[in-house]
C-alpha cells in the first residue's frame, strides 16, 4: 500500500514512464525532452521566480475549489470568480495613486476578494434559495465573467487612448513590487501560502469548517443536527469565490497592471485538476500548484531547445491527473459519488465497511 | 442443494466466518440466527456472490458458484434482499423493479413502466402488500414500503434460493403473518429460502431448520422441535442476558418536558401526513409511540429535531431551548452517523457537544478525543479508538455511538427512533438499560417504535400513531392483539 504522499510521486513517475515511450516513438529523446522541461522550469534564478508566478493563480484557486469541494459544493466557476476579482481590482487600481502604498495594497485585494465573493455567493445564494445545482450556475457564471471583462476593456473601462482594449494600468501605489527586479518575485506566493494555512485551519480547527466538512460528507445527518445549510452554502460558496477573485487581484496588482481579455488561460479549471490532486487538503495545494506551474513553465524551453510542441506538456498533465486519480484518492470518490448519485446509504451497504463484526 | 463449504472470511484483524458449514434443500425455509455481528450477514453476501471468501467455496446443486459475482449469483438462481435496501433513491420504485425480472415487454430496449407496475402489483396484492402511488421517487419512501419493494424485485427473478436478511423487522404484526405464509408457499414450490433472523419466535415459527452463528462460527443446528426460544438465545449468545426491569421508571413522572399541540402538516401534494397531534411527555418518564412505519413518524421525529416546520401547531418545550432535546434518528447510517468521518467527529455532530468542545470558533480536538474515549469506556463501544471511521463499527456499536452522543448531549428529552432495530438481544437490553438511567435521573424520553414488544417492555405510558393521527391507549391496556390492531388502524 503506498502512503498518501508516495502516491503522487508514483503517479508521476508512471506519467513519465508514458510519455518516454511517446517520445520515442516520435523520434525525440526521452532524457533531452525531460532535461529541457526541468532546465526550464528550475534551471536557473528566474526559471525558478517564473514557475512560482505561474503557480500563484493555482494556488487561489485551488484553495477555493479545496474550500466548495470540502463541502461537497461543486464550484466549477472559480475562473469566472477570479476574473470578476480581477476586474474589481483594474477597477479600482487607476484611483489608487493618491494613497499610501499599504491602503492601496489592500484596497485593491479587497476589491478583488469582494467581487469574487459576490460571484461566488450569487451561485451559493441560488442553490441555496432557489435550488439551482451550482455546477450549472458557477458554469453558467463563467461565461458571464468572461464576456463581463471583454465588455468592460471594450467600454467603460477602457484605457483614455481607446486605442487599445486594456484598462488604464492600475497606479504604482497599488502594484505588488517585483523583489529582486528584473525578476518577478513578488509577496503574492506569500500570501497564497499563508491563505493555505489559514484554509486549512479553518476547514480542521474550527467548528464552522467542521461543519462545512459534515455537510460535505453527509448532507442528511448535517442537516438532523442543525447545521443550517442554506447559510453554510453561501458562506462556503462566497469564501471560496473571495479565495479566487483575490487570486485575480493579486495577477492583476502584482503581474498585469492592467486589464485586459483573456486574463485567465483557464486556472479556476486547472485548479480542478490541482486540488483533487492534493486530495483537497489546502497543505498540499501549494505543492500541487507549483507542479503545475513548473510543467507550464517548464514546456517553453522543451519547446525551444527540443522542438516539442508545448501542448505536448498539456498531454504530460493530463496523463498525470489521470494516473493520479487512478490511484483513486478520497477526492475522487467525493466527486465519483457526486456525479453517480451514489448515497451514503448506498456507500454504507458495501459489505466490508457494514459488515465488521463487534468483535 | 445450496451449500457453503468451510467459509472463512476476514476483515482485517475481524474474524467475521471461521470456516462455516451451511446447507439448505429445496422445499425448506432455513433459519439463520444470530448476534449482530455473528456473521449472518457475511454468510449472506458470501452466497450471494457479493464478497469473495478468503476460504471455502458455494454451491448449488454441486456446482461452484462464482465467487464474488452477484450476477453469476443472480443467474445461478439465488436472489437476495438485504438489511438496509438498495434502491436507486432518486428513482421511481417501478423503475426500480424493473432492474428484475417485471420486464419482460417487447423489446429489450423497450421499457414498459406501466407493465412494470401492473405486474407488481398483481404480485403484491398475491403477498397482501400495497405499494405506492404510480411514480412515487424511492427517496420519498418509508422503510417498511423500500424493504417490500425489495422483496418484490428479488421474487421478479422467479429465484430458486431467497436469502431474506432481516425482512421483517419494518413489517406490521399484521402483515408478518401475511409474509411468512409467503414464504411457506415459496417453500411449497421447492425453493429454498434462507431467512436471517434475530427474532427468534419467528424462526420457531416458520423454519424447518435453523442454524445459530455465533462468533463466526456455527454454534448450532437444530430444528424448530427440538429446540425453544430459551434455548436459541443461549446458543446464540453463550450467556444469559437480563431484562432492564421497567419498573425501575418512576411510576410519578415529573414536571412537564414537551408539549406538543394540534401539531398538523401536509405535504407538498396536500396529502395530511400529521392531523392535529396533541401529546406530553414528563421528566422521569418514557413515553412509547407505537405505530406501523409510515404513518407520520419519520415526519414527528423531523418535526421535532427542527428539520421540518409544522404546517400549523406548536412544540414547546419547558426548557425554552431546542438544545435541550437530543434525537436519534431511525436511519443511523443516513441521518444519524457520518460513516467516513472520524467517531470524535460524529460526536461533534451534536450541537451541545460541538459547542462544548468549541471556544470562540476554535475546536479543540484534544477535548473532543479525550470525550470520546471517555464515552467509549462508559457506553462500552467496540472500537479501537477515536480516530476509528465511524464505517468500521458494526451496527450495534453505531447504535451505541448515537445513544452516547444523546446523553452526553445532556439533555433534558430525548427522541428516539427506532433505535433497536436490527440490534440483538443484549445491545437491546443495554440500550433500553441506559434510557431507564436516563429518565430515572429526570430525563424525559419518546420511544418511537414499530416493534410494539419493545415499548411494552420498558414504556409507562403508549400513545399510537396511525395514519398521522395520534391515540393515548389506557395505562391498563397491554394486550399486543388489541394494540397491534389499533396500529394497524382498526377503529378509525
């Protein structure tokens, strides 16, 4: 039986296994491509900083799926969570220059963490209320968001030129500064790692995050106690859109400076793939995430020193989720009793569990 | 023949059958009794191809039966129906018969659901059974309704062997009699039926042979002639168990605990489920509410517990706070337990509990552990320790869990439902012994029970409940004959 921190690392071997046999097969040589991939992901100061910038909108977001999931709230939107983060903060960054840099550091994650909660708590609102499966309505929302952004870079946000469709660029006041210049280190990793912590204080050491975790596992029971759902799915559903639309914030005060479409390559959907692999444990998020980031950043040398197509790296991340979840984590069986509609009644019938004897 | 040679089967450091011998023939009702735990119920999923066995083999007719295969199981002839029901929750009860046998309509690719429920039905009606109004969701269902319908889809098969486990604890004392000539003509056409029973009368009663587990293995076999009540229940628990003396309830129940007044719901098609109810309970005393499942009581018990709101009508209670009311739902996996969380965890499920263990928000799961263990040495809970998943203790232990996190909610009431269903003989009686202590130190407590047995043996006073309306029966009144009729709505 491998242990549960074994497990990835086996997956990803298995993964690696694969893909050599791919790139044989195309004629490319196993140990070059992979050399390339971590020379590019770690290979110097700046590969590194790189890799960490790249993981920071994983880790929001995977915290914020970490946070529904726990919950079993299937909160498919943190894409769109995190851009309507992103455009509070291009929203309220331009406004920000006449204030000291600490204010206007946290006024605009605060913008950034307000909207992506309202994102996230009108689908928790709907399900809560109106009975709507939040997987349609955070989808649904996701669409909303991006049209949402691509209008106000088109319109009211635009920047003064009009010649372009970005925002005008946030004021320096309220930009997260690079450490080390020209590299891109800034206190955003921090600040992800240390939501990790708190993430996981809550979901483990206090009584509203044990009660978010019953109503995860069994609804029936949560609700017999006097768990009060209806709020509890808000609440969840709104910390876990404030948890992605920070993450937008901080690409915006820290990376971007501006608004512009397309913010988002799709996070708040990898952030699906990085937070079942940590198993939803916020901890293991930050690991994950950076995984993540590394094989991203790790695809554009494989790409110039090897001539390999970077979607090949896309196809090394599928195959690494998938053999992951092969390895069947808790994660998985959540989401597999989710989408199967298996009970816990049903769950509870398996002979090995019902069946141990008193003895 | 249906045979199982030398079944040995563990669940890890568990012995659950230790090389168990077991046969039936055709044409006979084979009774299988023992403790919870004893192994009847491996036994059962061993044959029905359920779990494979670490050793050992089954056949029938001298043929091997693929282990671990419910189908090859299925095709072979043997159907089972099983304790807790499995049927798809979210679907109609006819679509859930037609995974049997019912359609058998023109096409493989057509369903004919009408067909379904008309073949059903003539079945049920055959049985003395009433099943649901057409498209009725399985969710929306009592017990009793779901085990029926479980025993109709297993009989869809036409199967040569019926491994019934416990069927008859959700049914009626007016529809039992119905079920065992039921399987008396089952037996008539030379099948075999194997009934898991913890009742013992009703093995005397209906079986040719009867075999006791006990531990994992095979205490005894006997016959319904050569053998008394008494005498099984030595067999199956090598010991013998003392009844809780119900006198032991003060006689003078106390100041009043619960009120509850002209308590009316309908649900959402407008059909009355609870008419009017009016009913007290007092400290120091248990009250009984008797009834067939699914007349009103699983709505009261939510009722109470908050999780429903009354369509008119009050429930007081003298304490002003709901907290001081602990309840026990019937369904201890699916309402009561959390299976995959840790025990410490379930006992947080309680409110006064959580709230104890909490300060400010933060959780202090040393507090909660230490708890725990504490409960588990008074309440005497087989498991290893707090960490234990809830999943991995047996049934009786689960039930012991519940009633321990009832009391050391400390509540002024507790509600209970059901609670020694499916329990044997000594996890009965200490259940019934710790609500004794409970009321004798001035707890209230409202039994809800179909087994009208039970209530009699420790309740001073037996309200009965039918058809959602409610009944005080005469403190004198104790005749199970004249009681089970009035459950079964004699006299509306």
């Amino acid at each position: 039986m491998l242990s549960a921190v074994a497990k990835p690392f086996a997956a990803l071997a298995l993964a690696a296994a694969l893909i050599s046999v791919v790139l044989a097969a195309l004629g490319a040589s196993p140990a070059g491509v992979f050399a390339a991939l971590g020379e590019g992901a770690f290979g110097s100061w700046y590969a590194c900083v790189d890799t960490i910038v790249k993981s920071t909108p994983l880790v929001f977001t995977g915290l914020a799926i970490s946070l529904a999931f726990s919950g079993a709230l299937w909160n498919i939107g943190a894409d769109g969570q995190l851009t309507i983060g992103a455009i509070a903060a291009g929203a309220v960054g331009p406004h920000l220059a006449d204030f000291p840099h600490s204010i206007a550091i946290v006024t605009i994650l605060a913008a950034g963490a307000l909207g992506g909660a309202a994102w996230g708590g009108l689908a928790g609102w709907l399900r809560a209320r109106r009975d709507v499966n939040e997987v349609i309505s955070t989808i649904m929302l996701n669409f909303v968001a991006v049209q949402a952004l691509s209008w106000v870079v088109h319109g009211p946000l635009m920047e003064p030129s009009r010649a372009y469709p970005t925002s005008s660029p946030i004021a320096s006041a309220a930009q997260l500064e690079f450490y080390f210049a020209p590299s891109r280190l800034n206190l955003g990793m921090l600040l992800a790692v240390a939501l990790a912590a708190a993430c996981y204080l809550l979901l483990f050491r206090t009584g509203t995050g044990f009660e978010l975790r019953a109503m995860g596992r069994n609804r029936r029971a949560a609700t017999f106690f006097g768990v009060r759902i209806p709020a509890l799915t808000v609440w969840a559903m709104a910390v876990s859109g404030a948890l992605a639309g920070l993450g937008g914030a901080v690409q915006v005060s820290a990376i971007s400076h501006r608004l512009y479409e397309k913010l988002s390559p799709g996070w708040g959907f990898e952030a699906i793939a990085v937070a079942l692999v940590a198993r939803l444990n916020p901890l293991a998020i930050v690991p994950a995430a950076l995984l993540f980031g590394a094989l991203d950043n790790g695809s554009q040398a494989m790409q110039r020193t090897q001539g390999i197509s970077p979607e090949l790296v896309q196809v090394i991340q599928g195959l690494v989720i998938l053999i992951i979840l092969a390895f069947d984590t808790p994660a998985w069986s959540g989401l597999r009793e989710q989408i199967f509609g298996a009970s816990s009644e049903e769950a509870a019938a398996v002979p090995p569990v019902a069946e141990m004897p008193d003895a | 023949m249906l045979r199982a040679i030398a079944i040995t089967r563990r669940f890890g450091r568990t012995l659950a059958l230790d090389g168990v011998d077991f046969e039936a023939i055709p044409g006979e009702i084979h009774a299988l009794v023992g403790e919870n735990g004893a192994g009847k119920t491996t036994l059962m999923n061993v044959l029905a191809g359920w779990l494979v066995p670490d050793h050992g083999e089954a056949l029938l007719d001298g043929r091997a039966l693929q282990a671990g295969s419910p189908r090859a199981a299925l095709a072979a002839g043997i159907a089972a129906v099983h304790q807790s029901p499995m049927l798809f929750e979210r679907m109609r009860w006819e679509e859930n018969l037609a995974l049997g046998g019912f359609d058998t309509g023109a096409g493989a690719d057509a369903l004919d659901l009408a067909a379904v429920a008309a073949r059903a039905r003539s079945l049920a009606a055959k049985l003395g059974f009433e099943l649901p109004p057409a498209g009725a969701t399985v969710e929306n269902l009592s017990v009793a309704e779901r085990v029926r319908l479980e025993v109709l889809r297993a009989l869809s098969f036409n199967p040569r062997v019926l491994i019934l486990d416990e069927p008859t604890s959700v049914l009626a004392p007016s529809q039992l009699s119905a079920f065992l000539d039921l399987l008396r003509n089952l037996r008539g056409e030379g099948r075999i039926v194997v009934l898991i029973t913890h009742k013992l009368a009703e093995a005397i009663a209906v079986a040719d042979r009867i075999t006791v587990l006990r531990r994992g293995r095979v205490a005894a076999r006997t016959t319904p002639a050569e053998t008394s009540e008494e005498k099984l229940a030595g067999l199956m628990i090598g010991e013998i168990v003392t009844q809780p003396d119900a006198s032991a309830a003060r006689p003078h129940p106390g100041g009043p605990v619960l009120h509850v007044e002209n308590l009316t719901l309908d649900d959402r098609t407008g059909r009355r489920i609870l008419d009017r109810l009016s009913f007290r309970v007092a400290a120091g005393e248990i009250v009984g509410l008797a009834g067939v499942d699914g007349n009103g009581q699983t709505e009261l018990v939510e009722l109470l517990a908050g999780v429903r709101h009354p369509g008119s009508g009050k429930v007081t209670l003298h304490d002003g706070s709901s907290r001081a009311m602990a309840v026990i739902p019937q369904n201890r996996d699916l309402d009561g337990l959390i299976l995959d969380m840790r025990l410490w965890e379930n006992l947080m499920l309680a409110r006064p509990i959580r709230e104890q263990v909490t300060s400010h928000g933060w959780l202090n799961s040393w507090r909660a552990s230490d708890l725990c263990r504490e409960l588990i040495e008074r309440f005497r809970i087989r498991a290893p320790g707090p960490e234990t998943i809830a999943g991995a203790l047996s049934g009786g232990n689960r039930q012991r869990l519940e009633v321990a996190r009832a009391i050391a909610s400390r509540p002024r009431l507790i509600v209970a439902h059901n609670i020694c269903r499916g329990l044997d003989l000594a996890a009965t009686a200490e259940v019934h012994r710790t609500l004794l202590e409970f009321t004798a130190a001035g707890g209230a407590v409202l039994l809800v029970s179909s087994d009208l047995d039970e209530l009699l043996a420790i309740c001073g006073r037996l309200l009965i409940i039918s058809r959602g309306k409610i009944r005080e029966t005469n403190p004198g009144d104790r005749d199970p004959q004249r009681l089970g009729l009035l459950m079964a709505g004699a006299g509306d």
